[in-house]
C-alpha cells in the first residue's frame, strides 16, 4: 500500500502539486487521468523519488519512503517512465534484464526466480519473439512493451506506469490493460497515468481524476467520470450509452 498527504512537489520553486492526499492500497489498479500538464507525471515520479516531496508525507505500508534505502526503495516501487529511452544497443532480453538489478548479488548474478521474472515479463507484454534484437531496432510500440517488461521483471509491489499504453496499436493497448490489472489482481499496486478514458473505465478500480495540481475527484470510475467531471476537466460529456468496453478478438 502506498499513501500520500498533503503532498506538495515540482520543480525548484515552481510547485505542481498542490497539498494532495491518496492512497492507493493492494490489489488496486488505479488509472491516474487528466489533461496535459496537470500533474500526472509530476505525481509519479514524486511518489518513486525521483522529484523531492517539498512538502507533505509519503508512506509505504506504513514506512516513511524517505527512510528506506535506495535499494529497498527499486525492489519496492517499479517506475515505467513516459520517454523510451535505453541503451539502443542493448539486446532486449538484456533491457528486461535491468529490472532485476536491485537484487543482484556482490558477483552481480541474477538468481533463479530472477530469471524466472525476466521470462515472464517477456511473455506478458509479447516481446518474446524479439527478445534477442537490439532495442534501437524495435519499432516505438515495440520498445514501449519491452520496458514495461523490464518494470514488471521487478516484480515490486508498487507498479508506477507512465502512459504505458501510449504508441501501440489497439491489439496491444488492450493486451498491456489486461497486464496491468493481472499485476493488481496478483496483490499489487498499480498506478498507472492514461489518457484513453474508456480503457480507465474499463478497468480501472479506482480513478484519480487531476485537475491543475490537484486530485479534483477520486472514487470508482462510475463516480468520477460524470459529465460534471468531464466538463470541468477536459471540456467535454459522457458519450451516448456510456464508455463501452473492449474486446480481444477470438
């Protein structure tokens, strides 16, 4: 579980977030949505450490997240970052393979059950059949699947995704939702930032709707995307019938 009060944070003295409190416990796949610039990735990359809290509180199961060691901190909050970047002449299999970095060992080996996570990873997001091609020759959408395997061969109990979905195609979009909320449905927190509010109606459990810095509404998706919500936020309604969920086909 992983909580947050009055939490202020951005960049030097430009504050984004503005004294905003959550909390988001296990099992649940929360999609954090709002337009651009209202805080999102501010939000995320806060609550792994990559930005410093200015103000406010950052628990996780109960432990200060300040308190924890570095080391403690990667095995327990995976962080998907918006930008594709790695190393472009790394082999896939060996991008998926950083994951596993906060458990090596002194010699640097990866375990058993590492290796295990790392196959599985690979599998869940279908970067399988290219695992042995170098990453600068994978199209966007293929990149994007192979580091959100290397976030998942973590295997951390917090999942923090930065539009994960973003750059694939329909087929993929929806196989990475089902991923995500397999991850939840294991036990784990997922947070992930999206833009496709039918896909966070679709699976989301929860809804963190941002709005200039602050977390405007949060509750299931029935509750927060209303038409007052929409209007107020992204200027728009609800279509006819309501969002509809999706389907692989057979």
């Amino acid at each position: 579980m992983i909580s947050f009060q009055n939490l202020t944070a951005g960049y030097g003295s430009c504050h984004v977030l503005e004294s905003i409190s959550a909390r988001a416990a296990a099992g649940e796949f929360i999609a954090l949505i709002g337009p651009n610039g209202c805080g999102k990735s501010t939000l995320l990359k806060t609550l792994c450490g990559i930005i410093t809290l200015s103000s406010g509180r950052i628990t996780l199961n109960d432990k200060s997240l300040r308190e924890l060691p570095l080391k403690m901190r990667a095995r327990n909050i995976a962080y998907l970052a918006q930008s594709r970047e790695a190393l472009p002449t790394m082999q896939v299999e060996e991008v998926v393979r950083l994951g596993r970095a906060p458990f090596r060992g002194g010699l640097g080996k990866i375990s058993a059950a590492g290796e295990t996570a790392i196959s599985s990873a690979l599998s869940r997001t279908h970067s399988e059949p290219f695992k042995a091609r170098r990453f600068d020759s994978l199209s966007g959408g293929e990149q994007a699947r192979v580091l959100l395997a290397r976030a998942l061969a973590v295997g951390a109990p917090v999942l923090l995704a930065d539009e994960p979905i973003a750059a694939l195609d329909p087929f993929y979009q929806l196989s990475m939702m089902q991923t995500l909320k397999a991850e939840a449905a294991s036990g784990k927190t997922v947070i992930a930032a999206l833009h496709d509010l039918s896909l966070a109606a679709q699976f989301a459990d929860q809804i963190w709707l941002m709005h200039q810095g602050t977390i405007l509404a949060n509750g299931t998706p029935n509750e927060v995307l209303d038409n007052e919500n929409l209007k107020t936020v992204f200027g728009i309604k609800l279509p006819v019938g309501g969002f509809r969920p999706l389907e692989l086909a057979p």
